[in-house]
C-alpha cells in the first residue's frame, strides 16, 4: 500500500512568512525519512485549485501568522474536507486573539499578568499622552507591549521608563490596529509543548528560555546563539508540574487540536503565569517545539507522522 502524500502548507504572505517557510522544509524532510510523500505547498491563490485538482490525503498546517494561525486557511480546508493536522479554525481564531485567549484561561483560574487592551482609534480620539498615563498607573513599569494578534514576538516591546512608551506604542502599531499592555513579571520564562496521542493531550518537558538581551524577541527566537535553551527547563518538581497542567487546560480550555504550545513565565514565588498559546508553533532549528520532543524521547518526523495518521482517520 502506498503512503499517503502529504501537503505540508508553509509561507504565505504574513509577517512570519519566512519562519514559516523554514517550519516547513525542516518537517517536510523529517516526514520524508518516516517514509511519506510530501509535498511543499506555499499558500497563494493557486492553493484552492491545488486542493481540488491535486487533493492530498492529508495536509499539515506549517504557517505563522495571519491566515494560517487566524483559522482562514483551516476553514478553506474544512469546506473542501481535507484532513488536515493542526486546530480546527474556531480553536485558532480563540488562541489568535491574545485577549480572549488570556480572559479564559482566566476565567479557569489560571494567574496571567494584568492587562488592558486599546485600540489606535483610542489614543487618536482621547489624547495619546493621557491614556499612556492611565495606562501606567495601572499597570505600572515595566510592561510589555504586543499586537493583540500575531505571532514570533513581532511587535513585542518591554517598557522600562514612561519616556520610552510613544516610540514602544508606534511600532507596535506597525504589526496591528490594537494594543495588549501587560504588567511585565520578572521570572523563568519556559515554552510548553503540548502533544495529542492515543492517551490524550500531555505536555512535553518544558524548556526553558535565557535570551541574550533579556528579551525574547523577534531577533532572540530567530538567531542561532542569541538565545540559551535548557530542556528540561531547570524547574522545581512542583513548578514543572505546574507548567505541564497549565499548558495541557489552555490546550483543551480553547478547543486546541494535535499539537500547541503555551508561553509561561514562573515567578520568584513560584506563581506560573500564562502568557499566551500558539495553535501553529515554530518547527525551525531554534524552535523550542522540537526541542521538547528530543526531550521526551522522540523526533518532529515520529509525531508528526502519527498526527498525519490522527488526521486521516477523523477527516477534515
């Protein structure tokens, strides 16, 4: 019986685009060493005539950003059942928006920092400087600045001194209409990767993350060296445990589907906090996803290749 062909769709026309396009060439070769045909699928107008005239057995979403995280491209898929690995388009839509994916872990009784979200139209309609000034005195300093949307940190700003803040709020703007200000905790910060096998979802051995500049950032994930690594993330037992509960309810609190993987940071007290969770996480060679796997004893091609058979045997 012949393996089943696989498109693996990577690329697109995001921000993220070429981490996107590093995701999947590297688990396009790890697929091919399991043994299945794959083929490398960019997402552009020729994806809907490719689906219908050259229909896969199964697709693996690879895409960053944009259409591939904000369930766009999932909903293409599931109106022309497709199998496909990876969130259904409502899971990613509720993991896309960092607001409403922090609110319901929230609501579970899950620590995140404190946050406000605010719109461009706000500081043009109110005055820039006083809704900064708000904005302080709630959360205080420091505090972090992302898009409210959007992956690979870009965007992202810590803010340490009010003075910094116009400059932090105008390039943030540049990745989105809408601001999440977060009250910046100081602690461990550790990448989670959930996994869906026959036992259900589990979480991987977290990893921990050291970059360079203090900041992990767009840069700091991205660069080979900027960044040090610890799998398994130098935790206490209990905070370890703490970290994989975490992540595996965030997984199943917004819908998650095979595969995700939660940002957390552990505080000096030993709070974990969530920050957010990714429905289509990195798979480059500075990814932390394929980290965890090795550190649990397995490969990207061994749980991707099962995550492909999941897929087939539910359909689209």
């Amino acid at each position: 019986m012949a393996e089943p062909t696989v498109a693996v769709l990577a690329g697109g026309l995001s921000h993220e685009r070429d981490v996107s396009l590093r995701s999947g060439r590297r688990l396009s070769v790890a697929l091919r060493e399991q043994g299945l045909t794959v083929e490398e699928w960019d997402t552009d107008a020729s994806l809907l005539s490719r689906l219908r005239n050259n229909r896969p057995d199964a697709a693996v979403v690879a895409l960053h950003g944009g259409e591939g995280e904000n369930g766009s491209v999932q909903t293409v898929l599931e109106m022309l059942d497709v199998p496909f690995v990876g969130t259904s388009s409502r899971g990613c839509r509720r993991a896309w928006d960092k607001p409403i994916a922090k609110a319901l872990v929230a609501g579970a009784d899950f620590a995140t920092p404190e946050w406000v979200v605010l719109p461009h139209s706000t500081f043009r309609e109110l005055g820039a400087q006083g809704v900064l000034d708000s904005m302080v005195e709630r959360l205080g300093l420091p505090l972090i600045l992302k898009p409210d949307q959007g992956g690979s940190a870009l965007g992202a700003q810590v803010v340490r001194d009010a003075a910094e803040l116009p400059a932090a709020m105008v390039g943030c703007f540049a990745y989105g209409d809408t601001v999440l200000a977060e009250r910046f905790i100081d602690g461990v910060e550790v990448a989670v990767t959930v996994v869906e096998r026959d036992g259900g979802p589990r979480a991987l051995p977290a990893v921990e993350i050291v970059p360079e500049s203090g900041v992990y950032d767009y840069t700091a994930r991205y660069t080979a060296g900027l960044t040090d690594f610890f799998a398994p993330a130098r935790l206490a037992d209990d905070a370890a445990k703490a970290v994989g509960e975490l992540a595996v309810s965030a997984h199943q609190l917004l819908g998650l589907r095979d595969i995700s993987r939660t940002d957390a940071i552990v505080a000096s007290d030993g709070t974990v906090y969530f920050l957010e969770v990714n429905s289509s996480p990195g798979l480059t060679e500075t990814s932390t996803v394929p980290m965890a796997m090795e550190t649990a004893g397995t490969s990207l091609g061994e749980v991707f290749t099962d995550l492909v058979s999941r897929a087939m045997l539910r359909g689209s």
